[in-house]
C-alpha cells in the first residue's frame, strides 16, 4: 500500500465563525508505505506494517515540524490482537511557544504504544493500552488504561475501566518581561517553566 498527501492552509484562513481549526499558515505533506499479510497461519489471521514520514512549514518557508516512524498491527489466530507504533521527531522550530515571540527550537523527541485486546467477537472484551512520549529536554508523557467492553446485544455495547496520565512539559510559557538588553529577542525576556501534572 502507498499513500502520499500534501495541505496548504493560508495564513488568513479562518473558520472559527463556524467550526474550530487548530492552525493556519501551515504546509505539510506526508508518505506512508505498507504491506498487509491476510493469508491466516498457525499464528496469525492477518498482520500490517507501515512506514511514514511527514513534514510541515509555515507558508514563509520555516520548517515546524517532521518525523519518521512505524505502525505494526496484527490479529492472532485466536481473534486476540495486538498493535503499537514508534516515532521519531527530529529537533526543529515552534513558532508558538513564544506566544507571538520570536521563534524558538524545540529538541528531538520520540513517542511509542502498545496494545493489545481480547476477542472482539465476544459479549466480554477486555481492551489496555499505553502510550509513551519524551524530548531530549526533558518533557515526559504517558497514559495507559484497561478498560472492559460490555456488549449485551449487537447493536449495543458499554465500555468502563481506569485510565491515567501523567505529562511534564519541558517548556511552559508563563510570562513576556520588557528588556532593552535583550536585543536577540527584540527587547523583551520570554520566560518558561516546567509543568506537570496528573
């Protein structure tokens, strides 16, 4: 399987009147590569595995964003399955950190998953998953949870179960000071700090 897609959104754009869009001002394209196995054997029913890299700039030509990384899914013989991904996020520049400031780099970082359910056919499915994600500087993620699937009919099903996270930002913004000194910055101090919470 192959799939390559670009987006263009002008800096202008607005459509908040009407719906939410997280940004504008934005250029991306992207390639993913796949192979799917469907032949069943004493293992599994079926597997997956795609490849991808993508890539965003804002129209004016800065690149704010980029990375490579896999998808791997499968079904066993039994229905059970299993599914996770890793990413790696080379370091580039955020132009939002700084809240209308100059722009600032944001480091290498990477994420990954894992799950893995029961059978889906059954009246009781049992569902837990978890995702990880971290920066060189510093910045931590995690969320996981167990949950179980309730279906008393077909057309009808109840999830309920625990579920947590944990993220520590690396980089808050918390204020702009006013300093003439600071000429690299255009005369102003941009202050952050860590962040964490549950």
């Amino acid at each position: 399987r192959l799939n390559a897609a670009a987006g263009y959104s002008s800096a202008g754009y607005e459509v908040n009147d009407v719906g939410f869009m997280f940004r504008t001002d934005r250029v991306n394209s992207s390639v993913v590569g796949g192979y799917r196995w469907l032949e069943p054997n004493d293992i599994f029913r079926r597997q997956s595995l795609d490849i991808a890299t993508y890539s965003t700039w804002d129209t004016g030509g800065l690149h704010d964003g980029g990375g490579f990384g896999a998808w791997y899914g499968a079904q066993f013989a039994n229905y059970w399955r299993f599914n996770g991904h890793v990413f790696v996020n080379p370091e580039t520049n955020d132009p939002r950190l700084t809240r209308g400031g100059p722009n600032m780099r944001s480091s290498d970082s990477w994420e990954y998953s894992l799950g893995v359910g029961t059978d889906g056919r059954k009246s009781l499915v049992v569902n837990a998953d978890f995702y990880a994600s971290a920066s060189k500087a510093g910045g931590r993620y995690t969320s996981g949870g167990i949950s179980l699937e309730v279906k008393p009919v077909s057309n009808l099903s109840f999830e309920i179960g625990p579920q947590y996270s944990w993220d520590r930002e690396d980089a808050q913004y918390y204020d702009t000071v006013e300093d003439p000194a600071m000429t690299a910055t255009y005369g102003h101090r941009y202050v952050f700090s860590d962040l964490e919470f549950k």
